[in-house]
C-alpha cells in the first residue's frame, strides 16, 4: 500500500518568500524547460498536486530549484524544495542554520493555514525525541551565524521579538494557548522569518537568533496547551536549535524544561529525567535558582510515577533549596513563570503520587495561598481540590473545586478542560452532596465549547 503524499510545505513557504503564485511558477518552468530543449506545458493545476505532494517527473525538480535561485539570488536545492530525500520536509541532524531556518519557516506557514497534517502531527518517541537534546547538548557549535539578506536587521527588530514574547506569554496565561496560539504563529510568518532571512552580522544574529527561540518556545506552549502534542514537539526542538544558535545555554535549558514538561505528560518518565538531567548538566553556571528548582521539582514527580520514592525525595529536597535562592529580579524573562508557590505544586503532586498526602497537603494548601495568576492558580486548586478528595473531605474539595472553576473562565486551554474533567469525576465519585453541586458547576463550564 502506498504512503499518502504529505504536502510539500517546504515549497509552498519558498513560493511565498519569492512572491510566485502557482500559475506563475508553472509558466517559469515552462520557460526554463524550453532553454533546455524541454516542450513542457505545465499550469497551476500542475504546481497545486506538487504542493499536494506528488513528485513532478524528469528535470522538472531541477528547474523549480533554477526559477526559485534565480528569483531569491541564493541557491536552492532539492531539500529546500522537499524534493530530495523522503522526509526532507523535517530538520535533519546536522542541518545547517539556514536551512534549518527554511524548514521552520515552513513549518510556521503550514500551521497559520490550519493544514491538517501539521494540526494532526504525532509526537516521535525514541531516537528522534533525544537527537535535538543531544545535538543542543554536544558540539559542534554555530561559529558564525551572521547571514546576507535582502533587508538589514537592527537592535530595534531584535527588541521588538522579544516584546512580542513578553506580550504573547501574558496573553496565553490571561486567555490560554488555544486563543493565542493563531496570534503568536502569524507573528512568527510575518513578524520573525523575514528577520531571520535579513542581513545581520554574528553578533547581533545571536541575539537575534535568541529572540527568535523565546518567541518560538511560547508558540509551542501554546500548541502543547491546545493538545496538539506533535506540533507542540516540534516547536519545542525548533527553540532548541534557536538556542543553540544564539549560544546562550539558559536558553536551551528552559526549552528542555518545556520537554520535561511535556514528557510527564506523555507518561515518558525516564526520558523527563534524561531531559532534566542533560539541561542541568549542560547549561551549568548558566542554570538559574528558578530554572533548577523547577528542573528539578519535575524529576520528583517523574521518579514518583516511577515508583522510586528514595530519588524523588532527593529532588525534593533539591528543588526546595533551589527555590530559595530564587531572586526575580536577577531571573531571565523565561523563567518568569517559576513564582512562589509553584515549586509547591510540583512537589505536592509527587508527594500524592507515593501516597504521602498529609505532606501532599501542606505544600498544596501553601502553593493556593501564594498569590499567582489565574492560569497557575486554576492548576494549584485542581491540586488542591484532588488531594482533599484523597483525604476523604468532600465538602472542602467542593469549595476549592467552586474558586477553581470560576477562576478557569475566559481560558481556552485543553490542558485546563483536561483538569476540570478530571476533577469533576473524582467530585462525582465522592459521593458527597456538596460535591455533587460543585461538579453540576464545573459540568456547566465545561459545556461551553472551545
């Protein structure tokens, strides 16, 4: 049985850059075949089933790559075109910065038109999961990133990405990663790839480069939220090869700390160990308090869904020492999401998963009476609320599951949905008749779709 062809997105975002449309490039082919002695007689229809998928036969792959240097005065090859080797469409160990550019670039468009493909992208597991940790992690390093480019690049473009970031991340905590996900994905195809093609030297393009990879990280929160687990993946590699480029290894550190993250999820708990481990090690006197008690606090739930209480403990410890060192204002925009309180979440959820609820308890019950944002504080109640279930006080879990519920209105977050669900059934299970008032109250928020 043959494959499916997957679209060509490679070509249809080199399509974009040059300002060829279908018709246009079809007719460029034709004239280039006739230079080579070719009666070729393509139209748009032609070029749509290539950008579909299907191979065009003969030299015809060659003369697209001609038409496109030709227009972009740069070279372009079959793998810039997706039509080298099967698979060229994703980054590939090794892939030099500017085509690692193209194929994010790519990727970005695709997502902006809500093609199917990119929406309904399978996270990889294994091998092609470690590989952008490994390659973040071991050299060789980008010695020069500067780049020639049509338009020049300033420190001002530079400053307004990472504004851009500050903005999206306050919108995604406000209005979840579901509403903000189409706002911060535009800006990427308008906003970040035109300065990554520009023209900049190697110092200003490692800040750039930099920017660039905080933007991309808060795009991958945000698919991660809106459950688009493969997408969200390969955002996340994406900043780490950002990272990477710009050479600041806090940076790589707290997108491997988005793949931790991601990791638990998925129930990959010795791969979010590995991750933890490989950020801490390797971005070393650049890790901060924050980012290293997180690290860390993530490592004792993953080795608590391990069953190894004796480890998680360890990280326990750890990342409560980590989170007294924690000066805000010494910290990286990044890692502004590690507030006081949270560290306590992250500890209680391990503590309930080796059972230790009183533990479990406290350090819940401390991480709610921290003031947070509404996003984080939905996420600490439904903590809450889970424990005071598992300790048999319904009535107490009702009244948590009541603020929480209230506080989760006006977010569009899967994540968020997933921990209402989840709450509303462990109410409903109770048996208690509060509890069931308070899960009639989350059922109807539930109700409104997304």
């Amino acid at each position: 049985m043959q494959p499916t062809p997957q679209p060509n997105t490679l070509l249809d975002a080199l399509l974009a850059e040059a300002g060829i449309s279908n018709a246009g490039l079809a007719t460029r082919v034709n004239q280039a075949g006739r230079a080579r002695g070719l009666a070729l007689r393509y139209e748009h229809t032609a070029v749509a089933r290539w950008l579909k998928g299907q191979r065009p036969r003969g030299q015809v792959p060659d003369l697209i790559c001609d038409v496109l240097a030709g227009r972009l005065r740069r070279p372009v090859t079959l793998d810039d075109i997706g039509l080298g080797v099967p698979g060229a469409a994703l980054p590939a160990p090794g892939t030099p910065l500017s085509g690692f550019v193209d194929r994010a670039t790519a990727l970005w468009r695709s997502d902006e038109q809500g093609r199917g493909n990119v929406l309904g992208m399978q996270a990889v597991t294994g091998t092609p999961a470690v590989m952008p940790v490994w390659e973040w992690e071991n050299p060789p390093e980008d010695a020069d990133v500067s780049h020639e480019g049509r338009t020049r690049v300033s420190a001002a473009d530079v400053s307004m990405l990472t504004a851009a970031r500050a903005h999206y991340e306050q919108m995604y905590r406000k209005a979840g990663g579901m509403a903000t996900r189409a706002r911060i994905v535009g800006f990427l195809g308008t906003g970040t790839a035109p300065l990554l093609r520009g023209a900049y030297g190697d110092a200003l393009g490692r800040r750039l480069h930099r920017a660039a990879g905080g933007l991309v990280a808060v795009a991958g929160i945000c698919a991660y939220d809106s459950d688009a687990q493969g997408l969200a993946q390969r955002y996340f590699h994406q900043a780490l090869r950002l990272a990477k480029a710009s050479g600041d290894r806090g940076l790589g550190a707290y997108v491997v700390a988005l793949l931790v993250n991601q990791s638990l999820f998925m129930g990959e708990y010795r791969q979010a160990v590995a991750f933890a481990e490989a950020a801490l090690r390797s971005a070393g006197r650049d890790i901060t308090p924050a980012l290293a008690a997180d690290l860390t606090a993530m490592q004792a739930k993953a080795y608590a869904h391990l069953g190894d209480a004796a480890a998680a403990l360890a990280c326990i410890l750890r990342a409560e020492e980590e989170a007294e060192r924690i000066s805000p204002g010494s910290e990286p925009a990044e890692t502004g999401y590690v507030q006081p309180g949270l560290v306590n979440v992250q500890v209680a959820e391990a503590l309930l998963s080796l059972g230790e609820l009183a533990a479990a308890h406290e350090h819940a019950a401390a991480a709610v009476g921290t003031p947070a944002h509404d996003r984080g504080r939905v996420h600490r109640l439904a903590m809450l609320c889970q424990i005071e279930l598992r300790q048999g006080e319904p009535d107490r879990a009702a009244r948590t599951a009541e603020e929480m519920t209230e506080r989760a209105r006006g977010m569009e977050s899967r994540r968020l949905r997933d921990r209402l669900r989840l709450v509303r059934e462990q109410l409903l299970a109770s048996g208690g008749e509060e509890a069931r008032r308070a899960a009639d109250i989350v059922a109807s928020a539930l109700r409104v779709p997304l």
